[in-house]
C-alpha cells in the first residue's frame, strides 16, 4: 500500500512512504518519487523511472543532514541522463567488449554505445524504464519494491528477464539493495546501482580529499577502452592500492598506464572473499570535514569504482549545482566487466529455473 496513512494491521510494519508525481515519461506514462524515512531522520527519495536514487540525507557529526548524492531537479534531467545519476543499471552493468558474447554457441550482438563497446546496458537500459512500484515496508524499515520485465531481445539480450530491486531503508542508516532475477532461456545478468556520492554534501567540490579503502588486493586490468585484459592483478605498489584508506586525489595523477585509461580511476576491484553468502565490507569512504562515512557492503565479488572523470561542469545539477571533474565517487558492486568473455571470471549467466540474487547496503555513519 502506498499513501500517506500508515500500514495499520501489519503489526511490525513501519508507517508506509509518501509518493508524489515526478512528471511524465516522454511517451506520457506517470512517473512517480517515492519518499523513505528512518527514524533517526535520514531520508531517501527513489523514482519508478530508472530505479532511480535522486537524493539521499545523511547526517554529518553534527547531526546536520545534507543530500550526499547528485543528481537533477526534476525529470528532464533524467529523461536523458548520460551519467547514469543514481540508476539502476542493467541488464549488464560495465561493458561488454565489440558488443559481443557468445552463449551456448551462439553469438548475440548488441547496440554499442561506447566507441565498439556496450556499456550499461546498451542504448535504452534498465536506467530508462519505467519500473512498477509497490510499498513493502515492514519490520526492517521502510521498503520500496520496483520490478521490471524486460522483453526477450531487449538491447539483443535473449531471455525474458523478470528483474526485482527492494530498496529498504533502515534505522541504522542503511539503504539495502536487493537484487534479484529469473529468466525463461539461459542469458546474462549484472545489475548494479549508479549513485555518484559526495559526502560533503552534493556540489561541493570535488571528493579528491575523501579517505577511501576498497578490501580487494587484486583489480582487473583494463585497455584503453576499458575492457580487462583478462588477468587478476596485485595492488599492491600500484596507485590502485586502497587496502589502506588513502586520499583518492592522492595518486589520481601518477604517471600510471591504468590511471591514463581511465582518465584517473575506473576499474574493477576483485573484492576479498569472492562472492560472499552475506554481505561483507567492500569499502569505506570518509570526508574529513562533514565526518561522514560511507560503508559499502556487498555480496558480490566486485566493485567498480569510478572517481567521476566523466563529470566536465556541462551538467548542472540539483539546486543548480554545476557538477566539475570528479565532484562525485561511484562504488558500483558487481560482478566484473565484460564476464561473458572471460570464462576465469565468476559467471555472469542465468538460466531458467534459478534465481539471481545479490544484496548490496550503502551505510551511513560519522566520526
Ligand atoms: C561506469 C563506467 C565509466 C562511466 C560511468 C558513467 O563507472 O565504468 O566508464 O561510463 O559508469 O559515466
């Protein structure tokens, strides 16, 4: 139930979420925002279209909150979306190279819409649909469901895949993914969440002073179109190494092969610990000045993360904030980039019958 009344009858469940009108597709079909509340006063607002995170309040050490997420202002903004701003991403986050792979012997083909590769999904990803939305707070906190049925073919794609994503936020100050899929033929899945962070509040700056620490000692090295090579690489002596929290600016620009394909960082970090059965720590970022920290915890085997090197001041954002170079970090778990053609890579493939399933939870705290 969705509405502004609270659940009565659900014994556990918390007061359910408010829903507003978030304008219109541009095909004219309604488009809602949904607002999660906790009890400790965080607040998180999601859209039906794209799955997406628009803002996100979090406390700094004071107790004051702010929005840590960029974001637009209103749909429009959305509509067209290039960076992919808070989106649900699918059916394969990253890239998959020559938009190209093989499965059971056959090979698929889909639209390329980085140079010769396909990235997020491909030209109209999950980040541009329109979700159907249902209220399933309950005794974790409030809870917001979005599924999303994506046709056999979609974006060359085989497979009817029945995609499900429930945000939850909790009264610790964390937002839960949870991912789950089922398809009809065998096919290939990767979802991931795209929100770009800044915890000294969005269009403040740049994250370049933000401590980090990634729990991987290995990354996947890419080519210069971002697409790995194939092997597992050791961090350690290499800028890559976040084992330790480090400043991210503090080697973004070493004279460094990877950092100049990336055009600083944008790569896959092979977490510790594989694919886990619950979720482990990922990593962790902390600003220095608000207090806040961010803790990534993840069932999946990867993350990407992605210091906003993208971000060139041609978007102006929320509150008419102008987003410059890497004003935003980008933690995207995952399995790795371009898995369906790398079989020493865990699989990618889903096939009738079972259930994909990841959770991933983005926690908020202060120091
Ligand atoms: C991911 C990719 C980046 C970039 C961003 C969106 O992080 O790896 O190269 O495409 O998404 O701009």
């Amino acid at each position: 139930m969705i509405g502004i009344c609270s659940n009565i009858g659900v014994a556990e469940a918390k007061s359910s979420m408010k829903r507003e009108s978030f304008g219109k597709t541009e095909d004219g079909r309604a488009v809602d925002i949904y607002t999660l509340t906790n009890q400790t006063g965080m607040e998180v607002r999601i859209t039906n279209f794209g799955g997406i995170v628009v803002s996100l309040k979090a406390p700094d050490r004071n107790g004051k909150f702010d929005d840590v997420v960029l974001g637009y202002n209103s749909i429009d903004g959305y509509l067209t979306n290039k960076a992919y701003f808070g989106a649900l991403i699918g059916r394969y986050g990253n890239r998959i190279a020559h938009g190209q792979f093989k499965l059971d012997g056959k090979t698929y083909n889909l639209p390329k819409n980085d140079g010769d590769n396909t990235l997020h999904g491909g030209k109209v990803g999950f980040n541009k649909q329109l979700w159907t939305a249902k209220d399933v707070s309950g005794s974790r906190g409030q809870a917001l469901e979005l599924t999303y049925t994506s046709k056999d073919g979609e974006e060359g794609f085989p497979g009817t895949l029945t995609a499900k994503v429930v945000y939850t936020l909790t009264d610790q100050n964390e937002l839960h993914i949870d991912y789950s899929a089922t398809t009809d033929k065998d096919t290939i899945v990767n979802l991931t969440n795209h929100s770009y962070f800044n915890l000294a509040g969005q269009g403040n700056g740049d994250i370049l002073g933000h401590q980090l620490m990634i729990n991987a000692d290995r990354f996947t090295p890419v080519d210069q179109t971002l697409i790995p090579a194939g092997e597992l690489k050791a961090v350690k002596d290499t800028p890559l190494d976040f084992t330790k929290a480090t400043a991210i600016g503090a080697r973004i620009n070493n004279d460094d092969q990877q950092l100049k394909f990336g055009k600083g960082y944008d790569h896959n970090w092979v977490l510790n610990g594989g694919i886990a059965s619950a979720p482990r720590l990922a990593a962790e970022a902390y600003d220095s000045t608000s207090g806040r920290v961010l803790r990534v915890l993840t069932t999946e085997p990867g993350v990407q993360f992605y210091s906003g090197n993208f971000l060139d001041g041609t978007i102006t954002g929320k509150g008419g904030k102008v987003y410059n170079l890497r004003n935003g970090f980008c933690l995207e778990t995952q399995h790795f980039p371009d898995s369906p053609n790398h079989s020493n890579f865990p699989s990618t493939e889903l096939k009738p019958g079972q259930m994909y399933h990841t959770t991933t939870i983005f926690k908020f705290s202060s120091r």
